[in-house]
C-alpha cells in the first residue's frame, strides 16, 4: 500500500508558469526489480498539484499536462521518481526500492520500531487483512496470527470471543485475556466481569456445571457476555500488533501478563481527500440444527418409556397426545439479513490531517426477533502547527444495541420443546405447558411441568444498549530530530443500560422484568520521552522512558420487578413488587513508570532491555510496588560478511527475549485485606435489634504473586527476493504460585479460598510463513500460513486440590496438562442386557457406575480423557488477483482438542420429570439381545439405580457429565471466508467521479470438516473463559453466511 | 531554539512532579464495605460483628434442629434421604447435609476466634464492652464445639473422653498455612475442657442476666454459661458440676416457668417480633430478624407435617397434657394416616424464635443430677420434677417419693418427662445417646450413633484427620 505524500510548498509555484499546450498522458508505474505493476503510487504534476493513484494494473492517465512541468511519481518504499514534461503521450516509470524506506514500522507499546531492529515476538495484521471479513474485528483474526487462538463462543450477535495468547498461563477466569490497547489506551477488554449483563429470566452464554444431580448438570444462567471489542468498525482500523513475548509485553507490566493487542486506527495523509463508501448485504442460517423427534416419535419414546418403568420410580401408562407436531426449530430460525454501510474520508494539509468515519451495521441473527445495531463515528485529527510539535486526537463514539440477549436460551428452550406441544392456542394466545395436574386448559404431556414458549420469549422485549466513547487527546514536542516528548490523555467510557421483560403467562401471572445500569469509565494519562540517537555510523540507540496513569471506576445497578398490571407496561416502578439486585461502585487505579532501551550495534548486534514498575491499588499495601524487567538480543546474520554470499537469503534475523510478568493474587478491588459488609438480604437482617455485620471477604496475606518467567527464541528470515517470509519462535513459560482458588479445611471456618497451588509449564512453537507465490503484471498470489502449538503441563501441586472449586469436572493433575476432562470410562452398551457398562479404575468392566460409588479417592475411577485445548492450531490465508478480479479465501484449524457434547447429553436425557424433546439418535435405543447399539435400553439398571432408595429420584448415571461418553474429539478445518471481487476502473467509473468500484461476494463457513458429531466443534457454553471450555451446552452455532457487497473509492 | 529548551525543560519538570506526588492515589477504600481492621475498632461495628456471629450460630442451629429430633424413636417422619441414611446407618463420608452441620457450626466458631484476637488487637473502644464482646464470642464458641462434639466426637456423650473429638481451631483465620493449618483430631476430653474453660473465661466478663426477657435470653451473660455448663457437664457424665450449675442458674430469681404455654409458643399467625419469656434461657430471637422465610428465619418446617409423633409416645403423655392439647394439632401423612404433629412453631414463614436453653432443662438437668449424685430418691428432685409436670398436667396432683421404686425408677420418670417437655427443641437425640436409649433405629451400630467426619477434611489434612469408626 503507498501514500500520498504531497509537498504542498508547490502549491505557491503554480502561479508562475507560463501557458502551454496541455496534453493528457498515460502511463504505466512499475517495478523495476520485478517488472510488478506498482497500485497506488501517487501521480502528480509538481506545477499543478493535480494527480492520481495508478490503478491495480498500475496504470495512470493525467489531463491537462504541459511542457516543461514536472511530473513526479512517489511511493512508500521506493524512491521518487521525477520527469521534466517533454510532451510524451505514454510514460513509463520504473521505480527503485529504497531500503531505507522498505522497513516496516510495528507499533511496540509506547512507541513504535522499525520490523528489522525488532527483537521481540510481534504479530502483525494488517487493514487489508481484516477489511469486509467479519463485523467484528477479533472475529475477523481467527487464523492470521501465530500464537493466537481465538474462539469465537457462539452465533449470538455481539456475543463474546475467548482470545488467548500463547496458551494458557493462569488457572484464572478473566486473566487469559490479553490487554487490548486502542492508540495507546487500554480499553475495556474481554472478560466475564466487565461485559456480563445479567437479566434474571432469559439467558445466553454463562453457565455453572457441577451439583449432585448427576443428569441435571448443566445450567443455564441468565447471563450474556457481551464482546467489548464488537463496538469498534473493523474498517477503521489501519493495523493490529499482537505483542507476543516478555520483551513485547513487558513494557505492560502485570497488564500485560496475558499478552497485548494493540489496535492503531487509520490517519490522514495530506493530500487529495480520499472518500471510501462501501455497503453490503448479507443472510445468515446456522450451519446445522440437531436432528430432534417429531410429535409422533416423542409420544412413542416416553409412552414406552414410562410404561417400562417400575412403578416406584414413578413409571404408569401414560399417554402423550399426538394431536399437535411442531417443528419449533422451525418456529425460532429464520434467515438473518444483515446490512452494513460505511463512509470515511481522509486527507489534509502538511499542516492538519484527519480521518473521519461513520458506520452502521444492522444485523439480524438467525433467531427471530434477535436483532443487533451498531452505529458508530470515529475522528481521527493531527494537527502540526510547526515542525516542532503535534497535537492530535483519535475518538471513537459508538451506540451498540444488543437486542439479542435472549438468542440462545430461545434456542436451547426450543431445541428441548417436546414436539406434541402447539406454540398457541386455538385462540390465537401463546401456549405455555403446565404440570398435569394443575390446569388441564394448559396441559398436554401427562409428564413434563411448567414449560415457557420459546417463540414468546423471542418476541419478550430485551435488550443491552452500549454507549462507549474511547478516545484520547495527544500532544507531542520535537524538540530535536532525536527527541520526542509525547503526553496524552486517554478515555473509555463504557456504559450499558439491559433490560429484560418475561410476558405475562400462566406460571408468571404479570410478567416479571429486570432493568441494569453499568457504568464503566476509565482514564489514561501516558508521558513517554523517547530518544533515538545515532552515535556514529555504528551505534544507534533508542530509549523510551515514561509514566503512566489509569483509573477506572466501575458501577452498577440492577432492579427487578414482578408483577405488570398489563404486558404493554415497561417500568419496573409499575410493578407489585420490587427489588434491588445490584448496587456497586468499585474503583482501581494503577500507577506505573517504565523504561525501555534498544541498542544496535553496526546494523547487526541488537540489545534490548525493559523495566517496568506496577502500583496497583488492588494489590496488597504491603506489595503495591511490583517491578517487571526484561531482556533481549538479536543478530541480523546477513549484514555479516560470510554471509553475503547466500544470494538467496535477503534477511536473517536470530533473536532472544528473556523477561518476568505477574498477576496479583487480589482479583478483587481492595487486595487481600479482610472485609465486612452489612447484610443486605431483604432490607437487612438484625440479631436482636442489632444489624448484623457479615465477612465480604477472608483476608489472605500469604498469597504470593503469581510469576510468569517466559524465555523466547526465534528467527525472521525473508528469501528468494524477499517472496518469502518465515517467522518462527520457540518459547517456554514457566508460571510460579499458580492462583486459584480452592478448598481449605472447613475446620478453619470457610470452604474455599484463593491459593497459590503451585507451579506449571507452557511452551510451543510457532511458525508463519508469506508467500508472494506469483508476482506477475496480471495475476498474483499471496498466501500465508501459520501454524501453532503450546503445551502445558502442571509441575507441583502444594496441595491435594486435585478439583479446584471453580473448574467444573475439569480437574488439575500433577504431571498433566491444564483442563483436562478426568472422566469415567463408558464402555458402551451390552448387547446382550441393554445396559450401559463402564470400565472400573481396576480394569474391571461391569455395569455399575463408578461415579454412584462413594469414592475414598475421588480420582480413582477416572481417567485423563483430553484436554479441551488443541494441540496445535492455525490458518491459511489467500489472496489470489487476476487483472481486476480477485479472490480470497482463508481455511482455520485446530486440531487435537476435546469437546464435551452436552447437547447430545441433554438430548438423551428423559428420566427427568421434564420430559424434554430427544436427539433422534434415541430411536436406535436397545431392544431385543443380540441389538448392537450405543444408546442403553430405556429403563436400565443406572437411571434407576439408587443407593438411597426409590424416594431420591433417578440419577441418570448414563447421560452424566462425568462419563467420557459424550466426550468427543473437536478437531476442524473450516473454510472461514471466501470471497471474490471485481474492480472496476474504467473510464465510465472517472465519468462518475469515482477512481474504483468493487463488487464482491463472500461466503462465511462454507463447510467444516470434523469429526465432532455435534453441530458446532468451535463454541464454548462459557463464553470467554478459556478455562472452563470445552463444553457444547445447546450452545448457539455460529451462522453460515453469504454477503454481497460494494465498495467505492472517490 | 532557546525557547525549546525552555519548554523541554518545564515539562520534564512537571513530569517529575507527577512521577513523585500520586502515591495516594493508589489508596481507594472500599465504598460499601468495611475493612476488617476498622470493624473491632469502633463499638458499633464490633457490636454488628458480634451480632453477626450470633446469627451464624443460629445458622449452624438450623442445620441440626430437626434432626436431633427426626433421629430418635419419638417420632416418626415422612421418606426422607436424609433422616434415613443416618437412622440407617448409611451415610457415606461425602454427604452433603453432613459436610453442611460441620462447616455452619465452624463458620460461627471462627468468626468468634476473629473477635476474641482482633477486638483485643484493634479495639479502641470501652475496656468493659471489649471485655464483653469477647466473652460473648466464648460463649458462641463453646456452644459451637459442644454441638460439633455431640454431632461428630466418637463416643462423647458416653464418657469415652480418649476417643478422637473434633478439631479445635482457636487461631483467628489469616490465610491457609498448609503447614500450621493442617490439625488432626482433639480428643472429647480436651474439647470438654476448651468448652470450659471457654465459659469460666467468659462469666467474670458478662453481666449476671438482662432486664428484658428478650436480653436475657438473646446474648449471653452468666447465668447462660451456667446454664450451659450444667448441659455440658451432664453431657460428660459429671453430675456433681451438672447439679451446681443447675442450681446456680436455677438461683437466678429473673427465670420463671410461663404458666401458659401459648406465650412460649404463641400462635404468631402474622409473624410479627415476638418477645422472649422468663423460661428461657438462650433462644435465637429470630421472630425480629427482619428479612422472611428465605432470609432470617429459623428453617424450621413442622407445620407441613412431614414429621409427628410417634404414636406410643403420644400415648405416653396424659390426655389433658396441655403440651398436647395446646401445642399439638392433627395432619395426614404420605400414608395417609391421621397424624399428630406439634405447634410450637406455628408460622408458616418460620418466623418463630427458635429455643435453646429454658428453664424446664435446667431444672430436670438438676433433678437428675442429684438423685445420681445420692443414689437415692431425692424429694428436691421430685419437687422440681412435680413443677415441670403440674404445669402441662395442672389438675393432677404430681409424683410422691413413694411413687418410684428405687433411684433409677426415679430418674427414668425424669428422663421420660424430658422428652414430653423438650420434644422438637433439638436436644433430645443427645438425651438418648448419653443415657443409652435407643435413637430411632434400635438396631444401629453403637458406632454409627455419630456422623462421618466430612471426607475432604480427611483428604485436604492428607488424612491427619481420622474418619470415625464407624465410616472407616
């Protein structure tokens, strides 16, 4: 890509010239290494200031030239090329490289570095990279950089991305979350905490897993995690680093212990303005639904069902009606129009350049009535008053209506609705299903309770609205060529405003809604003082000193309310009984100084160090002052003589990084001291007049910081004429004091606690290789590749905590890698009984389940079956372009990580008085001896098995979350996008006033291959908790999407 | 270029400046909370701490409540898992229910060690009212580890003082120390004597009784410790100390017994406070908690009617009892059997004080103590006796010496008039373990008689915490 850069002194110089005949010319600009035609290089006649941008095939055509004017053509990267008029009809001009100007600039915390001095591990992607792909920019990354596995949790608009970075390196929620920076200020990022909107009745993402009820073990909570990162238009954005090891991320601190994303938005450039419109067009499907039993066979399945089972475990002849067949997959799915429209414009003066943007996506999701809006407007102006200072600002405003919320308890509720049920009644209201033996005007399933219609609960009003201004305020002093002083003010000021309404039914006689309020606004100060100082040819060095100042205040406020007069009635001030459920307001601030030094030594030696301190008001008083160093080193081997003859190796760069980041053990906001609080139940309890003070929180002055020491080796090698670019890095993360919590002794009056308890391992490889495959005038083909690989393992464990108290069934094994399924060995059916068997710790194989015995060891009878992270993962990205059309297409993968299917498990759940609809799959049950099946006989000896005696229900050992029968290999290859385009750049467009139309047509996972039986390998039931994934609980699949769109360059 | 200077210079200044002056920035209290270390120092938030620790008391209270009544033979009770498995003798060591009365009653324990360390460290208030908070946490203490004793020590209410107890934990909690947080068992005999020493530490420190009823028996002061001490050592089998305490409380001339058995227990239809009576000696006064069923009541459920009573000991109680006539009403069980369930907590939302202690105890604790002191048939023991049983029974003309037979007739009269006063208070399944009767299964294994040792004390303590014999 090149730019304009216009020296807008000429403009004085117009005046002068003398009249002249004026010719129109054309042209071509190429390059002269390559023969490549050059798209974008600035054409311009000196004299006039008019010109143009050469088009994809490097062509040119300038009107009204004179002789003797002089036309230069410029371009980032090659050196100006200057022709005096002689009256030519045709030009051609080949442009040199220029080495100098080649050098890529990456964005490095505080400051920026040239890409060859760099000595550290950065990702790069850039505006190109991300452009029209996805609505919201993360989603638009899977696959396009080493080292980062980003998973996209669910179909849901607006819903939540788990992003991490080389691995996990916490046991904790929210601490595998990189810092996400946006020019230079750490905004809000992805976590349950800040995003969570939770709205008592309908429910999306969250979760608990755990509980005695063995079948019951998954639970919806009324919760949606929004994703922080969705408000941002992706077309804004010029480039995104991802700083990858010690020596990037130190310079961050205990921020950045996670990794960092630095996110930098587009500029202007001076010159013509430059307007972009683009809009398009897009229908959304999910990429599959389950297979469930229509009426007909839901009546048979529970008619023989209950019929088979003994009396005392509650069986009979039941009846289930057939007189109703619904497909309430049907109901709730329809085909999501999506429209997106967007218009910057960007230029200016030497002086004064800006870049303004608006944007709208109005998205629909598959769900009926599950809307999402986005609008937002960025303004991006730098003002330069004089060579010696700049001023400048970057805003974004955003409005996000998220009308979604309720999509996927919609689907999950849908998904179990049994088939038999109407969705209204023959009046025209909606139906909701009532136990047997109240209402019969509600009733139809003899078993099965209180039900809700999830075809009313998408059409109930919700929704969470984000108003979020991110912006900051710069100035920068340039007092000498070597010295820059820059200070800045940034903001992100993130509220939310969710609101949820359950209508009015049998159960619920008025209805029932709940109203939040977060505030979340936070403020950036950054002085950086940077040097850049050449002391003779052979030394250069670059220091970057500087303090930083954030603080943010967090509040919310929740109220609930039951009972409306009328449906129509939206205040929660008019309902009968009322209740505050949140008020909060909590505060943190953190102080930090940073130092950061890179010397090179004749082109080749490279050193670096960083240092930085943390004060964090939410570390203990006694350790609020952490300091973070780091170290690192690189060789460019090919500026060394011997190694000049390697004619096909332009560059080779060996680096090393050494560094240490921690994480506090306080998650909470005022450290580790112990805390009271006035109970609050139902206005307060009091003991005998008194009201009573209760523990918040234990106070933990033992707990140690939690240390990530990380040592990275690596090379970048560009060859073959610079056609091929490798990347590839080693690294090894050693964690010390693992925080988590878990059990203490009941004796010392409290259950749990975090701990540090102990120690564990990561590393991996990455590599990334670019291929400018073919290079030609017409065609070209650019591919690059990457792929990634961490491994974890826990080293000591200080104590028996085996099961932490907050990792669902996932249990941490010295030894053994990190969320690891530790799980109960389903052997399958005997064909001979129907009944389910299971393998014992023992190697014994019979039919009683492990998981009813009482177990001196709770481990004994489980086994390591996976961990729900991948072995290795990664993406394959194309860009392939013929004259004017082109073609993208970018496959992802992730290979080696387990899945628990939990729908599947739900699905083939039926001795719950729910009696929800089944997978089909349960047809194949067990029938006559000799049947080879999967599925045990209906009535077997484990969901009637009760050491308790008939009176406790039917645990349903075959369908639990312990037993590794629903665990399943989640290895995929997706084709994420397709997409192919055409430009055009004809006269009839000049005619129109536009340089470029492109039309263009892309398709969204277009196919999957996996082996995952269930619907979707890549969503997580809890949102971006990277820790607890791995589990597919109804959860909604992502949308298979086809979008046609336009975009104009003026 | 002078002037640049000039600018470079003031402003690396005002950085300085700021590098050096935003410590305090980092010093954010907490809005909404109190920190630990400015609750004990002041006297009102000490007090909210200490009637907090009461209230986690009651909360352990709840958790034993029914049971120590559903577990002997004087009821019977609609299925429940529960209630079966331990009167089975099925209970495994990871029950939940039992893991609940094991941390409830340490969570009341610890929050009492924290004000006994912290109000000594930290207060600044009145050296008098420190002094009594402390004292009161003794007090939450000692009851906390008599109940754990009588729930899990191996044999504590039948003088097997050797036999492993519960752990007692007197530190004030800082953080887990796996190293020093790690205890095995103490033996019967030292938490007996903790229990003691608790509450002679606490009496010098208390005041005698309160004014109102509702005081007097809502916080403790001396005459409660003596009340409980004379359980405790009745408990131990050391009716010597059980017959003095009895006698000192009972010398209290504020305790008197209620006549009408409907202001012990009134109907409390709306759930509205209802003060405390001259019998009672502790009670939780949960009917002024505030809050409703969910939050603050006494999670006492007799009124759906899944336990009554067991129909020979209904018939054990004269027709005109007024424990029966007015505490008393009928119900169908799941067998669809006319049954007898109680009254005495009558509201729907359980919103009844719950009772600990009355008088009726101590004076039958008494009773008992010294006719086995003497061996012999004592008239001051069947006087205190003939006031607990004229007034349920106030037309009859009560018990003469020459009504028993020996000593032992004496004292099974005693025992019997006991349970017929202090059914559904909670305390009768530690009157039958501690004088051999049987509980609700005749046939459960003398080892079984208390709770397994909650399994993950066992497994977090790498086993230093040994399970009760009769869970090995």
């Amino acid at each position: 890509m090149c730019f304009l850069l216009i020296p807008m002194l000429a403009l004085a110089q117009e005046k002068a010239m003398t009249l002249q005949p004026a010719k129109t010319v054309k042209g071509i600009v190429i390059e002269e290494s390559t023969g490549e035609p050059i798209i974008g290089a600035n054409v311009y006649v000196k004299e006039s200031m008019r010109g143009e941008v050469t088009n994809m095939e490097g062509n040119f055509t300038l009107l009204d030239v004179k002789e003797g004017q002089t036309v230069i053509v410029s371009c980032i990267g090659c050196k100006d090329w200057t022709l005096i008029y002689e009256g030519q009809d045709f030009v051609k001009v080949n442009l040199v490289e220029d080495m100098m100007e080649l050098s890529e600039v990456v964005a490095v915390g505080y400051g920026v570095q040239e890409r060859r001095d760099l000595t550290g591990a950065v990702g790069k992607v850039s505006a190109q990279d991300i452009s029209g792909v996805a609505a919201s920019f993360d989603n638009a990354m899977v696959g396009k950089v080493a080292g980062v596995n980003i998973n996209l949790s669910s179909g849901a608009p607006g819903s939540a991305t788990a992003i991490t970075i080389r691995g996990l390196t916490s046991l904790q929620d929210d601490a595998n979350n990189p810092l996400i920076v946006i020019d230079g200020v750490p905004v809000y990022g992805t976590g349950k905490k800040v995003n969570s909107v939770n709205f008592g009745n309908g429910s999306v993402a969250g979760g608990t897993i755990g509980g005695n009820s063995v079948s019951a073990g998954f639970n919806q909570e009324p919760e949606f995690e929004r994703n922080p990162l969705s408000s941002l238009n992706p077309e804004d954005i010029e480039s995104i680093e991802i700083l990858k090891d010690a020596f990037a991320t130190a310079i961050y601190g205990s921020r950045g212990a996670a990794g960092v994303i630095l996110v930098t938005t587009k500029k202007g450039q001076a010159g013509k303005p430059q307007i972009r419109v683009g809009y398009s067009t897009s229908l959304s499907r999910p990429i599959g639904t389950p297979d469930l039993l229509s009426g007909d066979e839901y009546s048979d399945i529970y008619t023989k069902y209950y019929k088979d089972l003994p009396p005392v475990n509650g069986g009979g002849e039941y009846h289930f009606p057939t007189d109703h067949q619904t497909d309430w997959m049907d109901e709730v799915i329809r085909t999501g129009i999506t429209n997106e429209f967007h218009a910057s414009v960007s230029g200016g003066t030497e002086e004064t350049k800006y870049y303004i943007s608006i944007n709208q996506l109005d998205q629909q999701g598959y769900i009926i009535n599950q809307d999402y809006k986005r609008t937002s407007a960025r303004t991006n102006i730098d003002f330069n008053p004089a060579k010696w200072i700049t001023f400048g600002t970057n805003t974004n405003f955003s409005v996000v209506n998220n009308e979604a919320l309720n999509s996927q308890a919609v689907y999950r509720e849908a998904v179990l609705m049994p088939s038999n049920i109407p969705v209204y009644k023959s009046n025209g209201d909606y139906f909701y299903h009532t136990a047997a033996q109240t209402n019969p005007e509600w009733n139809i399933n003899p078993v099965g309770g209180n039900k809700d219609n999830p075809v009313a609960l998408a059409n109930n009003e919700n929704y969470a609205k984000d108003t979020r201004v991110i912006g900051n305020l710069y100035a920068e002093l340039k007092p000498y060529s070597w010295l820059r002083l820059k200070s800045e003010v940034g903001i992100d000021l993130y509220n939310t405003r969710a609101y949820n309404r359950q209508l009015s039914k049998p159960t619920l006689v008025g209805g029932s809604a709940s109203e939040s309020t977060n505030q979340n606004l936070k403020y950036v100060v950054n002085n950086v003082l940077s040097v850049n100082k050449a002391i003779n040819d052979a030394n250069l060095l670059n220091v970057t000193l500087g303090q930083s100042f954030e603080t943010s205040t967090e509040s919310r406020m929740g109220i609930s309310g039951q009972g409306f007069y009328d449906d129509d009635v939206k205040s929660i001030s008019a309902a009968k009984t009322q209740r505050v459920t949140a008020s909060t307001n909590e505060k943190w601030a953190v102080l930090s100084y940073f130092a950061r030094v890179n010397y090179r030594f004749k082109d080749r030696y490279l050193l670096g160090a960083t240092y930085r301190v943390d004060g964090s008001s939410r570390f203990n008083a006694n350790e609020r002052y952490m300091g973070f160093p780091s170290f690192s080193a690189g060789w460019i081997m090919t500026e060394e003589e011997f190694m000049k003859s390697v004619s096909w190796l332009n560059e080779l760069k060996l680096r090393s990084s050494y560094g240490l980041t921690g994480l506090d053990g306080a998650l909470g906001y005022y450290g580790n001291q112990g805390q009271w609080t006035i109970n609050g139940n139902n206005g307060g309890l009091s003991y005998n007049g008194v009201p009573i003070l209760e523990v918040k929180q234990i106070p933990n002055p033992n707990l140690k910081w939690e240390t990530t020491q990380s040592f990275d080796i690596g090379f970048d090698a560009s060859m073959f004429n610079n056609r091929i670019d490798v990347t590839f890095d080693y690294f090894y993360k050693r964690i010390n004091n693992l925080l988590s919590n878990d059990y203490v002794p009941l004796y010392t009056g409290y259950s749990t606690q975090q701990q540090n308890i102990g120690d564990m391992q990561n590393q991996g490889i990455e590599v990334s290789l670019n291929a400018r495959i073919i290079k030609r005038k017409d065609w070209s083909w650019t591919s690059s590749f990457n792929l990634s690989r961490s491994k974890d393992k826990i080293l000591s464990l200080t104590e028996a905590g085996f099961q932490m108290a907050e990792t669902g069934y996932k249990v941490v094994v010295e030894g053994e890698g990190l969320n690891l399924f530790y799980m109960y060995d389903w052997v399958g059916v005997d064909p001979m009984t129907g009944d389910p068997l299971w393998r014992w710790g023992d190697g014994t194989v019979n039919n009683v389940p492990p998981q009813a015995e009482s177990d001196k060891s709770q481990l004994a009878n489980r086994y390591n079956a996976g961990s729900s992270l991948p072995d290795f993962y990664g993406g394959w990205n194309n860009e392939v372009r013929f004259k004017n059309l082109d073609i993208r297409f970018s496959f992802s993968f992730s290979v080696g990580q387990k899945m628990f299917n939990g729908s599947q498990a739900t699905l083939m759940t039926y001795h719950l008085k729910d009696a929800y609809n089944l997978s089909s799959d349960i047809l194949d049950y067990w029938k006559i001896p000799g049947h080879e099946t999967d599925i045990p006989k209906l009535v077997n000896n484990t969901n009637t098995y009760n050491p308790y005696g008939p009176s406790a229900g039917l645990p349903g050992y075959d369908v639990s979350r312990m037993n590794d029968r629903f665990l399943e290999d989640a290895s995929y290859l997706r084709l994420r996008n397709v997409a192919i385009g055409y430009t055009f750049s004809q006269g009839w467009v000049k005619k129109l006033y536009m340089s470029r139309i492109r039309l263009y047509a892309q398709a969204d996972n277009l196919f999957t291959l996996t082996n995952y039986s269930g619907i979707d390998p890549e969503v997580n039931a809890f949102g971006s908790s990277a820790t607890l994934g791995g589990y597919d609980e109804l959860t909604l699949p992502q949308a298979m999407s086809l979008k046609f769109g336009v975009d104009i360059t003026f | 270029m002078k002037q640049l200077k000039h600018i470079t210079g003031t402003l690396l200044a005002a950085v300085g400046i700021f590098f050096g002056g935003c410590n305090n920035l980092l010093d954010i209290p907490p809005e909404g909370n109190i920190v630990e270390d400015d609750v004990f120092s002041k006297a009102s938030s000490a007090e909210g701490a200490v009637a907090g620790t009461y209230h986690l008391l009651l909360e352990a209270a709840k958790t034993t409540y029914e049971l120590a009544d559903a577990t002997t033979p004087m009821i019977g009770y609609n299925p429940s898992n529960f209630f079966d498995a331990v009167n089975n003798g099925s209970l495994v060591s990871n029950d939940g229910s039992v893991e609940n009365i094991w941390e409830a009653y340490y969570a009341a324990i610890n929050q009492a060690n924290l004000l006994i360390f912290k109000i000594k460290d930290l207060g600044t208030y009145e050296e008098d009212q420190m002094a009594k908070h402390i004292a009161e946490a003794k007090f939450i203490r000692a009851f906390g580890y008599l109940n754990l004793l009588a729930w899990f020590g191996d044999g504590a209410l039948i003088q097997q003082m050797d036999k492993p107890g519960v752990v007692l934990y007197l530190d004030h909690y800082d953080g887990y120390d796996p190293v020093k947080d790690k205890r095995p068992r103490d033996s019967n005999g030292v938490v007996y004597a903790q229990i003691i020493k608790d509450l002679e530490e606490a009496m010098p420190d208390l005041p005698e009784t309160a004014n109102s009823a509702t005081d007097r028996a809502s916080r403790a002061n001396v005459a409660m410790c003596e009340a409980l001490l004379s359980r405790v050592y009745l408990y131990m089998h050391d009716y010597e100390n059980a017959a003095d305490y009895s006698q000192k409380l009972l010398a209290h001339t504020e305790y008197k017994l209620v006549s009408d058995f409907l202001r012990i227990f009134p109907p409390n239809e709306n759930g509205g406070v209802i003060t405390l009576t001259e019998e009672h000696v502790f009670a939780f006064p949960v009917s002024s908690n505030g809050g409703n069923w969910q939050f603050g009541g006494n999670g006492i459920y007799y009124h759906f009617g899944n336990q009554w009573f067991d129909e020979d000991f209904l018939n054990s109680f004269n027709d005109t009892d007024k424990r029966i006539t007015e505490l008393t009403r009928e119900a169908i069980n799941n067998d669809k059997e006319m049954v007898s369930i109680t009254n005495k907590f009558p509201n729907t939302d359980s919103r009844d004080n719950l009772p600990v202690i009355r008088l009726p105890e101590i004076m039958l604790i008494r009773a008992e103590s010294i006719v086995r002191n003497s061996e012999k048939i004592e008239q001051d023991a069947i006087d205190l006796l003939n006031e607990v049983y004229l007034r349920a029974n106030p037309g009859e003309t009560g018990y003469k010496a020459a009504d028993f037979t020996s000593a032992e007739a004496l004292i099974n009269t005693i025992l019997d008039e006991k349970s017929k006063e202090l059914i559904w208070e909670g305390v009768l399944r530690f009157e039958q373990m501690r004088t051999g009767r049987s509980l609700y299964n005749p046939d459960l294994a003398e080892n079984k008689k208390v709770l397994p040792i909650p399994q993950r004390e066992i497994d977090i303590t790498d086993g230093l915490i040994e399970q009760n014999e009769g869970y090995k």
